[in-house]
C-alpha cells in the first residue's frame, strides 16, 4: 500500500513538474520577444500552453510507466442524458446569473447604453442594433459555448482533471482532491496573469493580487468540474463546461462602464462576479463524500 502510494506521489511530481517547466517556458516567450499580451501571436503562444497538461499527462505516464488505461476520454452517454443536460446548459445559466449577479451588487459598473456595443454595431453599417448584437452574442453561447472551445479546452483537462484529480484522490479526501486541483491550476497561470491575462495589469497589488484571484476563481470553477468528471467518470463534462466558461468570458465586459476593477468583476474571473460559481462549488464540496477514492458522489 505504501509502495502504492510512493508512486502515485512519484507520477504527481513528474506530472505538475514537466507541466509547469514546460507551459511557463512557453509562456515567457512572451516577454523575451518584447510581444505585447493580448496581440498577435501571444494569442497563438497562449493557446498553445493549453495543451501541455494533456503532454504532461503523456509524458508522465511514458516515463512512469504507468500505460494508458483509464484516460478519462469516454463520454459515458449511457444513462446519464439528466447530467449532460445540465452540463450542455446549466454553466450557461450560471454564467449570465453571476453577470447579473455582479450588476445588482455593483450597479455602477453597468453601462444601460451599451455603448461596446453600440460601437459594434455601428461598424455592422446598420445592420443589427446593440441590442440585436447583445441577443446574438447570448445565443451563441448558448447553442455552441459547450462545444465552440472543446479541443483546446480538453488540452487543459486532460491533465487536470483526467490525471491530477484522480491522483490526488488516491492521496486525500474527495473534497481535498478537488480544491487543491484547483489551487494547482490557478498557480500554473501565474505567469500569464502577470502578463495581463484576465485583470490587466493596472490594478492594486498587481499581479500578486491578480495571481490570488485567479487561483480562488480556479477552486470554485475547478470543484464543479471536478465533480462532474468523478460523476461521470469522463473528463468530457469538464471540457464542455470549461469552453462554455472562455466562450461567455467576455460576456460581461460588454455591459460594464469603463474603470471597473477587473479583481472584483464583472467577469466570473473576478471576486464578486465568481461569488455564484464558488456559491455552487462549496454545495458540491458538501455533497462530495469525505473519505478518499471510495468517496461517493
């Protein structure tokens, strides 16, 4: 038993080691190149880092010898049409409620003349209204969110959902094995997030700040994930919510005033704007069983 868990320890350490070596080389392309965040091929630099939890993943499993059973890439459709109802529209719901959410705790921060959009609008000639650009923009994330990002979004949770989760669950608690996936995760941005990634770089306490709210965002956003990965036995879930989360991220910045403090909101990235993802991650943490991989979800 002792030896077992030596070498899940052992596959760990590889995993979060090549994982983090290898994405934040990537990510300091950025810096030595002189490129501006945002622009340009740092978008095509940041995509790219998106796929090396899924190369750790491999990597780790080439060098441990563990073989490739149990990857975690089976939908497991059968009998669970109730859970990818909710997983297809459910993140969605939560999404434009936490936005709605942050305009009634903050509600200076909305801007009734839509004026991004009214900017839009206006380079459409004509054709559609904000408001008509605003319902479209809403549309789109609820038929395609869930899937519009998949592929990138499955090079992330690969690695943290389909290897670092289940791992660490051999190791602690259900619910330990699901926060401390997310600290990890929100710790891998680090980097970019000092680079504007999310806040900008404008803010209070920049970026150490940014870096701690990125990882509180990653806990709650990674409890609701993980929990659907461990239910389903399919990191397939977890993708279908994560691309549901970058497709609406912008979401809310078309509705803000400018001057918002990108560490509260508007966003779900922020504190206030999270509040309801955290508010239905620590539900599921309630749920979660407290015993370690015979939990029972």
């Amino acid at each position: 038993m002792e030896q077992d868990k030596t070498m899940v320890k052992k596959r760990l350490i590889w995993f979060v080691g090549l994982t983090f070596v290898i994405t934040w080389i990537i990510f300091a392309q950025i810096p030595l190149r002189g490129l501006t965040y945002g622009t340009g091929v740092t978008i095509y630099i940041a995509m790219a880092a998106m796929f090396v939890p899924t190369l750790g993943n491999i990597l780790t499993r080439l060098i441990t010898g563990e073989g490739f059973g149990n990857m975690m890439l089976r939908p497991n459709f059968k009998g669970h049409l109730k859970e990818y109802l909710l997983v297809f529209f459910g993140p969605t719901a939560l999404l434009l409620f936490s936005i709605a959410f942050y305009f009634l705790v903050v509600p200076g921060s909305f801007d009734p003349d839509l004026t991004v959009l009214q900017q839009a609008a206006a380079n459409t000639g004509g054709r559609f209204s904000a408001q008509t650009l605003l319902l479209i923009t809403i549309l789109q994330i609820i038929i395609i969110g869930p899937v519009v990002n998949i592929i990138p979004t499955l090079g992330e949770e690969l690695g943290w959902r389909a290897y670092l989760l289940p791992k660490l669950r051999e190791l602690m608690s259900g619910r330990g094995a699901l926060v401390v996936t997310g600290i990890i995760w929100g710790l891998w941005h680090a980097p970019i997030i000092a680079l504007g990634h999310n806040y900008g770089t404008a803010y209070a306490g920049f970026p150490w700040l940014g870096i701690l709210a990125m990882i509180w965002f990653c806990i709650g956003l990674g409890v609701i994930e993980g929990y659907m990965t461990l239910k389903l036995n399919s990191v397939i879930p977890a993708a279908m919510i994560h691309s549901t989360v970058n497709a609406g991220a912008g979401l809310a910045v078309l509705l803000a005033k400018s001057g918002y403090n990108p560490l509260l909101g508007p966003t779900i990235a922020g504190i206030i704007g999270g509040l309801p993802f955290m508010a239905v991650a620590v539900w599921l943490l309630i749920k979660t069983g407290n015993r370690g991989k015979e939990t029972v979800l």
